[in-house]
C-alpha cells in the first residue's frame, strides 16, 4: 500500500504528523510523493488565519481529484466547518482524536498510540514545497509591500533549509489541548481539553536528546502554560525538573564544560495569564540563565480590547513579568503576537499595543490581522473594522518596529 503525505501546519500538528510518517513505516506502508501514484491520500491542514485556511480548502479541492482514499487531518474542518461543508464525504479526524486514525487504515499491527513520539521535526515540513508555494503566492498576489515581504520570507527559509543553516532542535510536546477561552479563536474546537504528558516521559525525552547532543530544546504544546493542572503538576514544576536533569548531565560532563555551555530551552507561545499566575517561579527559573526564548503573545495593549478578547490579564501585569524578566536575564530572547483590528478597535487602542511592545522591547514581534471564525464570540462583536484600516495598522506597525530597532514578521516565524 501507498500513502501520499502533506502537511501545511503549525510546528505542533507537524510535530503529529512526524509521527504519522513513523507510523505509516512501522506499518509496512510505503510513503509516496506522488498523490496520483498513491492508494491513500493524507492531508494535514490548518486553519489559524484566513490566508492558512484558504490555502487548506485549495488544497483538499486538488487532491480530492485523485483516486486514491482521502483522509483530511488537522484543524479545517473543525475550524471552518461551514466552508468544510463542501467535501462532505470527505473522512477527517481532529487533532483531538487523532488516534482514530487506526480506524481508516487496513493492516495496522502497530496502533498510532504505540508508535514512539518523534522529537525531531524536519525543515521541509515547515516550508512548501516550490510548485506549492508559487500556487499560494499566485492565488494571494497583490501589489503591496506586506506580499513582497512574504516572497522574501519564504525564499529566506528555503535559503536556509538549502545550506543547513538551521540550527538543529530538540522539541518537547508537553500537552495537548487548551484551557483558554480567547474569544476570537476557534482552534480549541479541533485541540479539544487538556492532555498533559506525564513528566518522567518528557524527562526521559529530554535526556535521550541531551545524549543525542542536542542543545536547543523547543518545549511545545498547545497551552504549555497550562501543562499538568488536570494531573496535579505544573509548568513551573516541569521547568524545575528538566533543570535538575540538565545539571545531572553537565555534573557527569564536568570536563566538557565548554561544550555544553550551549544548552538551553525555547517556550514556544505561552499565555500572559500563566506567565502571570507563576510569575516568582519563573522568574526564580530565569535566574539559572538556560531559558534561551520566550514567545509569549499578548495580542494587545489596550486593557479594554483584551477584555473583549477574554485573555484574562491587563496590560500592567504583562509589562511587569516582563520588566523583572529582562532586568534577571538580559539575553533570553523574547517575542510576541499582536492582532490588529480586533473587533471596536480603535486607532488609538492599536496604538497601545504598538507602545507595549516596545516598553517591553521584544526582541520580535508577528504581526496578524483580525480574521474573523465561524461560531466565535468576536464574530459576534461589532463594528467591524474595516479591511483597508487593518491594512494600514498593519503598515503603521512595520513602520513603527523598525524605527523602534525590533524585527517584525507577518507569518509565523520558525
């Protein structure tokens, strides 16, 4: 049997769909890059923003044309379920249940349960091939600086990928799920709850990627921050144990001090609100100087539109975690997410989010507009703001980071 596999998703459905891969091999299926050539046909889409959605649904329109069973994975159709409704017939199965996939497979001998977590996420995964990238940037053009921006992104990460100039990663996938309630976002639809990982398999992971010689450890998840409130851990606590591993593995290294001076940890988009309810923790943990990166998006500035937003923390207490943070460790590298053109924001209230950012001074910043999802409580939320004002917020914020000396991305960057 032959499967034909794509991903178009964020690092931790890539981080699934490596696993997939494993998966299909362990069960004797051959892997195709060919979708005509192939007996099964599976797609992992996203849906995140309008651009990553409409790109999805292009996206199961041409493979859905070939012969071989189709199966959609990943957050469409749950996300975008109206849109989704024109493949009906099509098999799809959430992220939340992505262990029903046995189900769709004849000849599994080995469940998708049992298959060993994979830490390693290769680089094409998270950049499009060249035929489909020019399908999305054709479909998308428009003459505009923010589109040539994202040519340049794009050519930049093959760039990269092309000379081996990424930095290898380690990645830990300590949760799945989330315990938010943003109003904007839908993607809980398709994560579903929380889903910590018990600590001594992420610890265990941790240390076959340290023996491996791995220095840059991503942790990830869907709400990292949240990790183990439904089995009676923490994040902090998590942080704390990894820490110990860490210097139990440099203690029995002592005499190759100098080459393990490199090692530390990346967390990958944490929630204000646990930076702020475990605020001295963290703060305690940054003192030892092995958290590299922070990617901690506050979506705004304005205390107002947050509330609108259901983030649960005001713009006070985000700037001081912050503060505190830089004074304890002046080279950990922060960045952040802010959205522009949330529902009844106002120029000025953007204009917050702007001067937040820069009193934190992120090292960088992703700036998104406000994409409106299906059954969302901000869909509800009026007036709109018009698409031609979020173009030019959006402008004001390139403008305005660069003159402030911090680099801004318009898509995710890895």
């Amino acid at each position: 049997m032959k499967v034909y596999l794509e991903s178009n998703c964020c690092i931790r459905r890539n981080s699934e769909f490596t696993k997939m891969r494993k998966y299909f091999e362990v069960n004797n299926y051959q892997i195709s890059t060919d979708p005509a050539d192939a007996d099964y046909i599976v797609l992992s889409t996203c849906a995140f923003k309008e651009q990553e959605e409409s790109y999805s649904l292009s996206r199961v329109r041409h493979l859905k044309q070939f012969p071989g069973k189709f199966l959609v994975m990943g957050c469409l159709p749950d996300i975008a379920p109206e849109k989704y409704g024109e493949f009906n017939g099509i098999a799809h199965i959430a992220p939340k249940e992505i262990e029903k996939v046995d189900s769709f497979f004849p000849n599994i001998t080995t469940k998708f349960n049992d298959v060993e977590d994979t830490n390693v996420i290769p680089d094409e995964l998270n950049v499009s091939s060249v035929p489909q990238a020019f399908e999305k940037l054709r479909n998308d053009f428009e003459l505009s600086s923010t589109f040539g921006l994202r040519i340049l992104r794009y050519l930049e990460k093959k760039f990269r990928i092309l000379f081996g100039l990424n930095p290898p990663k380690f990645y830990l996938f300590i949760s799945k799920g989330c315990l938010g309630n943003c109003s904007y976002c839908a993607i809980k639809r398709a994560i579903g709850v929380l889903q910590s990982r018990p600590n001594d398999i992420i610890v265990k992971q941790f240390r076959d990627g340290l023996n491996k010689g791995y220095e840059d450890f991503i942790i990830l998840g869907d709400d990292v921050g949240a990790y183990g409130k439904e089995i009676g851990r923490s994040f902090p606590g998590l942080l704390a144990e990894l820490q110990k591993e860490l210097e139990s593995y440099l203690a029995d290294r002592s005499v190759f001090k100098w080459k393990t001076n490199g090692i530390g940890f990346h967390i990958q988009e944490i929630h204000p609100r646990w930076l702020i309810m475990y605020k001295e923790q963290l703060l305690d943990i940054l003192k030892l100087g092995k958290i590299k990166s922070i990617l901690c998006p506050i979506e705004s500035g304005n205390d107002r539109v947050l509330d609108l937003m259901k983030r649960r923390y005001n713009a006070d207490e985000i700037l001081d975690f912050f503060a505190r943070a830089r004074a304890i460790h002046p080279e950990v590298l922060l960045s952040t997410h802010v959205m522009a053109g949330f529902p009844s924001e106002t120029e000025a209230e953007f204009e917050d989010s702007l001067k937040l950012v820069a009193k934190i001074h992120f090292d960088q910043v992703t700036v998104f507009p406000y994409d409106s999802k299906e059954g969302t409580v901000a869909s509800q939320i009026t007036p709109k703001v018009d698409e031609h004002l979020i173009k030019g917020r959006i402008k004001k914020a390139q403008d305005y980071f660069r003159h402030k000396d911090i680099k801004i991305f318009l898509s995710c960057p890895d």
